[in-house]
C-alpha cells in the first residue's frame, strides 16, 4: 500500500476537514464538564465575597465591644487660637485657653560674605546649643576644600545637633549670609555660642562666625521665646508650641494668639458613628447575600450561591441573632435603640431614638451591645457566630474546599476525556490514512486497466 503523507493527496477527498469535524464533534463531550468547572469557580468566588462581606461586619461589631467607646472623651474647641486632643486619662469640663505668645526658635546670622563657595580658610568650629540636660555641643574640623559657606552648611546638617543652618541672599554687596537656626522651640534651645578657631590665623571666618564670645560678629535676628498662655486665668508657660499637662488628658496644639474655649465631654459622636457604622456593615452584608442569591426571571440569570445551603444557614443565623433576643441589661434588643429589622432583611437607624439613649440611658446603650460581667452582649454573640463561619476550617472554609475538590475532580475527569478523544481522534487519523492508501492504489489500477484496455482496442 503507498505511504500517504497528507490526508486526500491519494484520494482526493477532502479527509483532514472531515477528521476536524469529527474532532469538534468528539470536543464536545467536553463543555458540560467546562461549565461545570466555570460554575463551581464561581461559587468558590463568591465565598471570598461574602467571607469579605462578613469579616468587615466583624469588624464594624468589635467597635462596639469595649468599654472605651462608651466612656471616651472628646474635645470641642470654639475659636481659633488652639485645637486639643482629647486622651482617656481627660475630665470632662470647660476650658477657656488664652494665648498671649507663641514659642519660637531662635535664629542667628552671620556677616556678608562675597561668594557661596568660595574656599574660606580650613579651622575648627564649636557651636554650643541648648541648655541644662537638653544642652549640645557641636564640634566641626572644616577641611579647606570645604570650608566654603555651602560646605560649612552642609557640614553643620549632617551632625543632627539640635541646630540647622541655611544660607540667605540679602541682596547687599556681600549677600550671602549663613543663618543659624534652632531646631526647637523655647529658651532652654537658644544656641549658646558660635565660634571659629582659623588654623591659619587669617581670620576669614574667624571674624565673622563668632555668637556668645568676645567680639560677637553674628546678629540675631530671631529671639527664641517660650509660649505663654492661660488656662482658667492660670499663667502657663511651654518651651513648645504643643501643650501638654496644662488640661489634664489634653494636648494643646497652639495656632495663634486669642482665646479660645475647650470643651471635654463624653465622645456621643463616636459612639454614634460606631453605631451607624454598625447599621451600615450589616446592610452591606445584606446587599452582598441578596447580589448572590438573586435570580431574574426575564433572564433567567441567578447568582452564584442562589439556593446555597451554607449561604441559606449564614443568613439564618445572623437574621436570629440580629432579631432577638441578647444580654440580660436593661435593653436587650436593638429595637429598643432605634435599630429595627425590615421585612427585607436590612436594618434602619432611627437618629433621635439612638442620640435619646446615648444621652440618658448611656449604660444600658453599653450592656446591650458589650455585655455585663454577667452576660454576653450582642457583639459577643455575634464574634462568636461570625468567628465559627470565618476561622479556617469554620463553615465557610468547608464549603470552599468541598467546592475546590470537585473542581480538581473535574479537572482529572476533564483530562482523561481529552486523552480519550485525542487517542479517538489518532484512530481516525489512522484508518483514513488507510482508506487514502487504499483509493490512491485502486485509483492506479484504474488507471492501469484502462490504459491496457485502451491498448486492446486500439
């Protein structure tokens, strides 16, 4: 039999678009695994949708769930001269803040000199800073190379010493002037001494760059001062500009002078954000069940977890949870507080009913959602059933993987089928490379007989 090397050379017939054929045909047997596959992958994904959707809910409940929220304090400032800040240490009370000055740092200036980098003799300088414990000395040797006024910046910068320098125009004959400035503010900052030792004793910068020594060159040009304010009428005095200690719990942040009142009391605005944030991450949980478990009827598209029994008891649970029953306080449900379940599942916040309890029944507002020493409050319940869904090998972990395994089963099954239809596929190849063989050869002897026949008859 001939050797056929392209399927319907021998025959003529079109053979490679009939095994394609048969190979798209055979392939077929492979989409309702693949949708199977792409659905079970959905689902895996809408898993990490809802555990996404249940661990923020998580998170909005645990706010609840210290006493900190309920006896934190915060701080309401009315003018402009200060803001404060509030600690748990603070006592509620009423403040009146005056500032009459506001701290500085100090600042010093050299004389003028010619050039930025222009090389000014190689020395040592000692520039002391600070006073008392906070006291600092800092002690340079300036090369030649860089004892231009770039250099000695640069140098005096890199030491970190409580002082920083800068170079300033002036725009005089010799503009350039090296400014020294404290890093903090107040007295006890004030840079005590400036001076340069010339190893050559021409005294280029000798002259020039002395503060606090015989024949002081540098000019001040800032005088560092501390804040001075009163708190009640009591005269305060702070080396910065943020106070701390002159309100209990209180830091003081001052702006400018004036006055100002501060006000401490009990921090309503976070427990109702806290609250609110609450009625929030549940309804946003609530729109993520309903997005997975709708179904469209005009369309017949549904969501991936529409009749999901894991979904179904996640939904059963917190529903029971968030519509009963809790604690053993004064209030023990959230009804009770302006928080009401709606037929469709969602929670609705009623602003005056909560602020009314926040402002007289504060305590109970506490017990119902944190719980006593006695009893278990609403987010303790709720940690507890949401944890037992999230943990690893929880509800939600379990489903996951039992959905994760029948897509590797899938897989497998997937693989064998196309291994299966692959050897189908090289069987047909085979036998219609047999059957091309076979009509090229009977082609010849067609051709052959009919030649002879020919022959005869001529």
């Amino acid at each position: 039999m001939a050797s056929i090397s392209s399927l319907g050379i021998g025959s003529g017939m079109d053979l490679n678009g009939l095994l394609d054929q048969l190979k798209s045909a055979e392939r077929e047997q492979l989409e309702p695994i693949t949708a199977q596959q792409q659905s079970y992958e959905a689902k895996v994904s809408a898993y990490g949708k809802l555990k996404s959707a249940l661990s923020s809910f998580q998170d909005a409940a645990a706010k609840l769930n210290g006493e900190e929220l309920y006896q934190s304090l915060s701080s309401n400032v009315s003018g402009d001269s200060v803001t404060a800040t509030a600690s748990s240490e603070a006592q509620a009370g009423r403040y009146d803040v005056s500032v009459d000055e506001l701290a500085r740092a100090q600042s010093l200036a050299s004389q003028g000199f010619a050039e930025r980098d222009a090389e000014l003799g190689a020395g040592s300088l000692t520039v002391e800073v600070g006073t008392g414990d906070a006291a600092q000395t800092l002690n340079l040797d300036i090369a030649q190379a860089d004892s231009s006024l770039e250099g000695i910046r640069d140098a005096i910068n890199a030491e970190g010493s409580g002082v920083t320098a800068s170079i300033v125009n002036d725009g005089k004959d010799n503009p350039h002037r090296l400014v020294l400035t404290s890093d903090k503010t107040g007295t006890e900052s004030t840079i005590q001494s400036v001076d340069f030792d010339s190893d050559a004793g021409d005294g280029t910068l000798d002259a020039k760059l002395s503060y606090g020594v015989a024949d002081a060159t540098m000019e001040q040009t800032v005088q560092a001062k501390d804040a001075a304010l009163r708190v009640n009428g009591l005269s305060i005095s702070s080396q910065s500009n943020q106070v701390e200690g002159a309100i209990q719990g209180v830091t003081l942040d001052i702006a400018e002078t004036g006055d100002s009142t501060v006000e401490v009391e009990l921090n309503n605005r976070g427990l109702r954000d806290g609250v609110s944030g609450f009625v929030d991450a549940y309804n946003s949980l609530r729109g993520t069940i309903d997005s997975l478990t709708s179904f469209n009827a005009e369309t017949g598209e549904a969501g991936e977890l529409l009749g999901d029994s894991t979904l179904r008891g996640i939904e059963s649970r917190l529903r029971d949870i968030i519509g009963g029953q809790v604690g053993g306080g004064e209030l023990n449900m959230l009804s009770e507080v302006g928080i009401d379940l709606e037929v469709e599942g969602t929670l609705t916040l009623d602003d005056d009913a909560l602020d009314d309890t926040i402002m007289d029944n504060r305590q109970a507002l506490a017990d119902l959602f944190a719980g006593t020493e006695s009893n278990d409050g609403l987010t303790d319940t709720l940690d507890t059933a949401l944890e037992s869904m999230l943990k690893e090998g929880g509800t939600l972990d379990n489903a996951t993987s039992g959905v994760e395994s029948r897509i590797e089963g899938l897989n497998e099954r997937y693989t064998r089928m196309e291994g299966s239809i692959d050897r189908t596929i090289e069987r047909y190849r085979s036998q219609f490379s047999q059957l091309d063989g076979m009509i090229a050869n009977m082609n010849q002897t067609s051709t052959y007989l009919s030649q002879q026949f020919s022959a005869l008859s001529g």
